[in-house]
C-alpha cells in the first residue's frame, strides 16, 4: 500500500510536533527520576554514586535536546530524501 502525500509531505508536521513534545515530557520525567535517586543515595550514604547518577542525567538530558530539534527540524524541513524539492519535480 502506498504511503499518502498530504500537501507534499509524506509525514504530518503534528507528528513531529507529537515526537517532540512527548520526547521532552519524557526527558523532564527522566530528570525528576534522577533527581529523587540522587536524593535517595545521599541519604542512605551512597555518596559516591551520585556521580553516576548526575552523569547518566546529563547524558540522557542531552540526547532528548538533540531529539527534540532534530523533530523540530523534520516538522519544518520535512524528510529531506522524500520531500525535498517537491516543487521542481511539478
């Protein structure tokens, strides 16, 4: 079955806007998660794996960013191998 075009696309933009939103709701829970571990292994006296835990955040923090502008990216652009210069083709 072939894929449907709308309007020159083969992908909404509400998808992309979809992906991103529910990529940084996803890396905001991410965030509260590492925090209240981090929280946790200071008060039972696990100092030192607080270290990973702020490492691992911050990882995670900066992969969703970069997933959510390459979302970003696609719902202004579009797929660029599939919609790219559709209008030339016409």
């Amino acid at each position: 079955m072939a894929y449907s075009r709308t309007k020159g696309r083969y992908v909404p933009r509400s998808t992309w806007f979809a992906l991103s939103c529910s990529t940084m709701q996803l890396v905001t829970t991410i965030a509260l998660v590492a925090l209240t571990a981090s929280l946790a292994a200071v008060s039972i006296g696990a100092a030192d794996d607080v270290m990973a835990i702020a490492l691992v955040t911050v990882g995670v923090i900066v992969l969703g960013l970069a997933l959510v502008r390459l979302f970003v990216s696609l719902e202004v652009n579009g797929l660029p191998l599939l919609e790219a210069d559709h209008a030339s083709t016409t």
